[in-house]
C-alpha cells in the first residue's frame, strides 16, 4: 500500500499533466497522510493545467471524507477564480457520476465546525455547490 502511495507522491511533481493527473487519483485516498495531503494541496491549485486541479477535485470528492473535503475547501478558499471554477466542476463531476458518491454536503456541514476560517468559507461554498447539484 505506501508503495502506491510512494509512486502516486513521485508522479505529483511529474512535469506531465496525464501524470500528475493520475497522482491525484492515486493519492485521494491518503488525504489524512500529510505528505499525501501537501501534494494534493499542490494538485488542486495546480498553475499548469485544469484538468489536474479538475480531476484532483473529483477524485477527493469520490473518497469524501473528511480529510480529503478539507482539502478542496483550503484549495477553495486559496484558489482564483478560474482554479475555483474548475474545483466547482470537479465535485461537480463526482457528484453527477453513477457511483455511490458520499454525502459531501453533510462532510462539509462538519467542516462548518473547523477551527480554521479558510476550510469553514471552503466548505460553505462547496454545500452550495452541492446545492446547486440537487435542483
């Protein structure tokens, strides 16, 4: 298991974007391991390419936890307003896909409570995204 963790940390950094595309995916899951979650950070407000922050955004969106819709909240709360659009359509594409998809509205009324004001504005904006996907 760290050996894929190991892998998805080294391809984070990679200067193609299908690769650190694919680093995104693999690290979701690790959102709670602090350098997996550095390496997110980086992801989601990547300068390069949308399709990382796009994909990064979804793929955290997907594992749902806590952790990882902390991440996309900071992401939201430090990204412009293009990085902002593309967070948006990431959990927007989780949300809209077939498979079971956790409850990240209810994720992100816990991170309500979050000490840190960055990750409580985040969060809001992303319930109202979730919002906006329900109607």
């Amino acid at each position: 298991m760290m050996s894929g963790l190991a892998a998805a940390l080294a391809e984070a950094s990679s200067p193609s974007w299908s690769q650190r595309v694919r680093a995104g995916r693999g690290l979701a899951s690790f959102a709670d391991v602090p350098e997996a979650a550095e390496a997110l950070m980086g992801l989601l407000l990547d300068i390069e390419d949308t399709a990382v922050t796009r994909q990064t955004a979804e793929a955290l969106a997907r594992v749902g936890t806590v952790a990882a819709l902390r991440l996309i909240a900071l992401a939201v709360a430090e990204a412009d307003d293009n990085q902002v659009d593309w967070l948006q359509t990431g959990v927007h594409d989780a949300l809209a896909g077939t498979d079971s998809v956790p409850d990240v509205a209810a994720v992100c009324g816990q991170l309500a409570r979050d000490p840190e004001e960055a990750v409580r504005r985040g969060a809001a904006e992303i319930t109202a995204w979730t919002d906006d996907t329900r109607r």
